[in-house]
C-alpha cells in the first residue's frame, strides 16, 4: 500500500481531522487573498494591502465553523453567509470571507439531493451576490461582485457532482451485491432440487427392490421344507432384484461424483422401454400384472420417459405392500393428443397408502410429476382398490418454449 494510500484511509478513518486541516488551508488562504489589492491608482497592481481587524475576525470565525461542516452543514453554511454579509457590508478594503461560504455550500448540495441543492443554491447565490452588489463599497458590475456568484454557482455544481457520483457508485456496488446473492441463492436452490431428486430416486429404487425381496424371501421360508424347488426358485428371484438394486443403486449414487472421477456411471436411465422388465419382476413375485399400451412409436423426453417410469414402478411397488396377495394390477399407457397418461389401477382388498401416512411414494410421485408441468390423481376406487392416474406432456420445457407461437 502506498503512502498516499495510507494517508487517505487515515484521514477517512478521522473526518474531523480532514475537516479541521481544510478549516486550516480556507484560513490561510483567505488571509492571503485579503492582503492582495487589484485595483491600484495606476490601474491593475499587485501591491499589498492590509485588512482591517473586523475582516481578520470574520475570516477566522467562518475557517472555524468549516471544522462542523460535516455534522451540520446547513447551520454552517447560514453561519458562513451570514458573516460574508457582514464582510460585504462593512469591508473596506473587501476580505474574501464569502470561500468559506462557498466551501459550506459544497458540502450542503454533496450531502443532500437535486431539488434541495438547486433551491439552497440559488438562493446563497441570490442573497450574497445582491448583497455585495448594492450594500458594499465597490460598483454593482465589479469583478469581485461577478466573482462571487460564479463561486457559489461552483460550490453548487460541485458539490452536487460529487453527489451523484457517490449515488452511481453506491447504485452499481448493491447491484454488484445483488447479483452475487441472486447467484448463491440460485447454487442453493439448484443444489436442493438436485437433493431431492436423488432422494426420490433413491426412495423408487429401494422400496421397489426391497419390496420384492421381501416377498420372495417369504416365500421361500414358507415352502423351503415342502417344496424346496419352489424355494429355490424364489430365492433366484431375490437374488436377481438384489442385483438389480445395487445397480441402481450404484447408478444413482454415481451421480454424486466428481467430474474427473474414475467410473462414471454409463448406464442409460430406465424408460418405459424397459416396462416389460419391470412388469415381469413383480409378476415374479406373484403379483399379477395386465399391461395396455397404445403409445408406440412415441418418443418421449428423457425426464418424461423416467418419471412414467417410476410412477409405474411406484404405484406397483405400493399394490405389491398394501393391496394383498390376492390382487390384480392394470397398467395402461396411452397417448393422448400432446400427452401421455399412465394409468395403474388395482382391485385389492388391503389397506390403501394415505398420502399423510409419513411415507414418501406418493409424494415423491407428485413431485417428479409437478416438475414436468404435469399432473398426478391418486385415490380409492369405488368398490375397493387404489388408482394412479399421471399425467405427462410429450415435449419437454424447452421443446415447447422454443417453438413459434
């Protein structure tokens, strides 16, 4: 940091100093202007003059109030005027006392804003231009009389100058400020939403698995003395939706690495092209599964084609938990106009899944179906049995904002 550096930070860091050191340099300067004399006998001389006692007093008393300029300067700058008006009216030889009523006016119209500046302005210049005009001894059209309005007319501009210019400066670092919030808050929100897509991932991937290991493991331990093929098979069936969890599993947590990271996922996320795989584990179980579809030859988005997905795998995995072992599940997918509805409906006599139950399926449903500008209707059905109706657009977001209207 260099010296000059230092010396700023210092000074801002004490204004009363900065305040008192200008009071010093307006004295000094006000004391040599006053010993000046511009109109000689022989026309335009230099030769020095000596000030009178009373402008010597008014000179220090307006260098002394600068010192407050900061705390309250519309009470310096009626002080300040106030003595240029007694200098105005009683120096002979003049004394220019009127700069620290221009310094005054500086510091009013650099603190305060445009129409206050412009009516304080015109009227200092107003008053102490029309005072040395006709109350002083020197002609109305002197130089010194013009000089004077021009000062104050300075001060004025000046001050509101170095105003505005505080004001954009201000303006463009709580933009700057503003724009940095705006983007942290938007890493956060994109971080949450990707949180909670994982976790709905997540939540599909195990409780579909888990559910189906469940059943089979039951199965098996029921006829492992009896039927002991039957046990086998059913533990076949366990250890294939075991596999097949641990390759979602690993799938989705995959998504959590680092980009430079070694083995990377790169297997495609699941679709409805894979519905017969999925529909064939539950039957496995022993659920029974009826599949309609009128959607071939539809291609869908890559998000739309996942969320059918796990809404299907979902809703089944909730019939294979609650429906009973005697139920029948119905899954239909059909296009309809620009959109996709999935159906899944099941006839079983068990307890159906509340939305409030503290489980997330259903609301994990909902979600992944509200992002996509979609809607999802989940309920009893008359006569027994649950129903899940999804509906999906076909285009995507972007697909669709970005064709003419």
């Amino acid at each position: 940091m260099s010296t000059m550096e230092r010396a700023r930070r210092r000074l801002k860091a004490h204004p009363m100093a900065l305040d008192a050191a200008l009071a010093a340099g307006v004295l000094v300067c006000m004391v040599a202007g006053s010993f000046a004399d511009p109109h000689g006998r022989h026309g335009v001389s230099w030769s020095l003059r000596t000030p009178d006692g009373l402008s010597l007093l008014l000179m220090a008393l307006g260098a002394a109030a600068l010192a407050f300029r900061r705390r309250v300067p519309r009470t310096v700058l009626a002080f300040t005027g106030a003595l240029s008006l007694v200098e105005s009216a009683t120096g002979d030889p003049r004394a220019p006392v009127a700069m620290s009523a221009v310094i005054a006016l500086y510091t009013v119209a650099s603190t305060t804003d445009r129409p206050t500046t412009w009516r304080v302005g015109l009227l200092t210049m107003t008053v102490l231009t029309g005072a040395a005009m006709l109350c002083g001894p020197l002609p109305w059209y002197a130089q010194e009389n013009l000089a004077i309005f021009a000062w104050t007319g300075i001060g004025a501009t000046a001050g509101d100058a170095v105003r505005s210019r505080r004001a954009f400066v201000q303006a463009i670092r709580e933009r700057a400020e503003r724009a940095e919030r705006t983007r942290e808050e938007e890493a956060r929100r994109r971080v949450a939403e990707e949180r909670l897509r994982i976790a709905r991932d997540l939540h599909d991937v195990v409780a579909h698995h888990i559910a189906l290991v469940n059943v089979q493991a039951g199965v098996a331990a029921h006829v492992m003395d009896k039927r002991p093929d039957q046990a086998k098979e059913a533990l076949a069936h366990v250890r294939e939706a075991s596999r097949c969890a641990l390759n979602e599993l690993r799938a989705t947590v995959g998504l959590l690495r680092q980009s430079g990271d070694p083995e990377a996922p790169t297997e495609p996320a699941p679709g409805l092209d894979r519905l017969d795989e999925l529909v064939g584990t539950f039957r496995n179980a022993g659920l029974r599964v009826e599949v309609a579809r009128t959607d071939h030859g539809t291609t869908l988005p890559a998000a739309v084609d996942l969320a059918a997905y796990r809404v299907i795998q979902e809703a089944l995995t909730n019939v294979q938990k609650h429906a009973g072992t005697a139920a029948k599940a119905e899954v239909s997918v059909v296009r309809v106009g620009p959109h996709i509805e999935i159906t899944v409906l099941d006839d079983g006599s068990g307890d159906t899944p509340p939305a409030d139950s503290g489980g997330h399926g259903l609301l994990g449903m909902r979600e992944r179906v509200t992002a996509l500008r979609g809607t999802l209707t989940t309920g009893p059905r008359y006569g027994g049995g649950f129903r899940v109706h999804a509906i999906l657009p076909v285009e995507s977001r972007a697909g669709a904002e970005g064709e003419p209207g």
